[in-house]
C-alpha cells in the first residue's frame, strides 16, 4: 500500500486516485500494485461495479517514474509491477472511467484507451514521448491508437510525440468529453453512477462484445513490454533519461 495512491468509495464506485501531486504524479513500482490489487479486488467484489481513475489537479500522471527507468537501465532495478498493473487493465470485468486534467503524459494517456469513457478539461494535452526517450509503446498503445486514431494519428502520437488536446481527443474518438475543471469529478462521478445503475449482466456482455477477446491486446502488451525491457538498456534510452535527471542543473 501507498498513501500516493487513495482507493475511496462512493457507492458502488470505487475511485482510484493517484495523489502524488509533487512529482505530478510520475507513477511508482508501489503505485502501479495499489492500483493494480485494487483493480482485480474490484472487479471480484460484486459490491463494485465501476472503476474511476482520478488525478489531482493539474496532473493526471506524468508517466511512469523516470527514476525507476532509469534504475532499470542501469541494472539496478525491476519487478512486475507495472506488467501486473497493464494486466489487469486489459483484462478488467468492470467498466472504468477516468476523469483526467491537466498532464498526462506516457501511461497517463495510454491508461485511459482502456477506459469505457474519459472525461478531460480543456487544459488537458495527451502525450506520449516513448520514442524521444529511446523507448517503444505500451500499455497494448501500438494495436489501440492506431485502431482508435488511424496510422497517421497514431504515428503523430506515438512516433512523434505530438501533443494532442482535449477538443482535439474527443474529435479523434480518443476520449468521451470535454469538461471545465470544476466540474470534472462531478461528471465522471455521475457517469459512473449512471453506469453503476444499469442492469449488471447485461451491460458486462455488451461490454465484453464490444472489446471481443482479450488475447490480440494481451499478446501485443507482451511484445511491447520485450521491446521496452530491452531498449531500456538501451544508449538512446540511457542518454534520454540523465538527460532529463540534468535537466535542472542544466538551468
Ligand atoms: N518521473 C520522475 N519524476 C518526475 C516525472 C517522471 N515521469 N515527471 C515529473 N517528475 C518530477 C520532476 O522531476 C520534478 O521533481 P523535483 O521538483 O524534485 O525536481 C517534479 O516532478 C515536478 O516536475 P516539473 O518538471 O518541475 O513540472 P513541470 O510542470 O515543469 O513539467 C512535465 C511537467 C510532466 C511536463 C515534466 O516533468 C516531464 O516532462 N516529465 C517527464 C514525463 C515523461 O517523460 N514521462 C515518461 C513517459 S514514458
């Protein structure tokens, strides 16, 4: 457990929040197995029926820690938690909505092709620089954007780093709605009350219809996390990651 992430209740919507709000929510290994148990405890507790990803504001998440890249980098780290966590994100039982404002960057965009609705403020930009810091896709991000966004949109996001808004994700199809910050938590919170309300059974088979079988995305996020693993040791990926460590002695 840790307290940057806090699991709430609301009804039969559990809210799982990512409160590292000084690091702007730069996802750690212990953040990545709260999140991950309270995914797959949620989606066996027949109390629950829809999972929330929330941010604090200003940061959705700034990704994944760059510090724990870099450990692995250098040989001096590891461990599951991220591939637990992407598991039991493509293969969650329940619907999720995510309400995202201001940064999300890496996982903090990939997170949500996931999500059954997104909820974003206008001050929201989606990126993901993988390639910039000498890395490839994840989170299944290769087979999903392009699915959602097309070739090129995809290769703008995911090849070139671009930076996509809010207005211009709800254009794409890559989220649901363009919300003003005050009023974002109460719209994703009444979505998902909306969603918690509806007959069970038949919505987990209309959802199920809707993704189809999981073994296309799983397969894909295991291919990613090799590539990953290995262009994490990677020189373009080291030089990529002190660079960024430097950044602000360099100032
Ligand atoms: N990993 C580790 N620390 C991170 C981080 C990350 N992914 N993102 C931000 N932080 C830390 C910063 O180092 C800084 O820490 P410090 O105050 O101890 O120096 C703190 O969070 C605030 O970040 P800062 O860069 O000062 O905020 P900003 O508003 O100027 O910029 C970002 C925010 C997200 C644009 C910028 O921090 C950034 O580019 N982060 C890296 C994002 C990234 O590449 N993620 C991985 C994707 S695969």
């Amino acid at each position: 457990m840790t307290d940057h992430i806090l699991i709430e209740r609301h009804g039969a919507v559990q809210i799982i929040r990512m409160n590292r709000s000084e690091k702007k929510n730069a996802l750690t290994r212990a953040m990545y197995a709260t999140m991950s148990a309270a995914l797959t405890e949620g989606d066996a507790d027949p109390s629950i029926r829809v999972h929330v990803f929330l941010g604090v504001p200003g940061a959705f998440s700034a990704g994944n820690d760059l510090t724990d890249f870099l450990a692995v980098a250098t040989g001096a780290g590891g461990g599951n938690e991220v591939w637990d966590f992407l598991m039991a994100l493509a293969n969650s039982q329940k619907p999720i909505v995510s309400g995202v404002d201001g940064i999300a960057v890496g996982i903090g965009t990939t997170l949500n092709l996931h999500c059954d609705l997104t909820f974003a403020t206008p001050r929201t930009v989606f990126r993901t620089p993988f390639v910039d810091l000498g890395l490839v896709p994840e989170a299944g991000s290769s087979l999903l954007a392009p699915q959602i966004l097309g070739l090129q949109g995809a290769f703008a996001l995911l090849g070139l780093g671009e930076g996509i808004s809010a207005e211009r994700a709800v254009r794409a199809g890559l989220i649901y709605d363009v919300v003003e910050e005050d009023g974002l938590e109460g719209a994703v919170l009444a979505a998902a009350e909306d969603i918690a309300a509806k007959p069970p059974e038949a919505l987990k088979i209309a959802r199920d219809l809707m993704r189809g079988p999981r073994d296309g995305l799983v397969a894909r996020i295991r291919e990613e996390a090799e590539h990953f693993r290995e262009r994490l040791q990677s020189d373009e990926a080291r030089a990529a990651l002190v660079a960024f460590m430097n950044r602000k002695k360099a100032r």
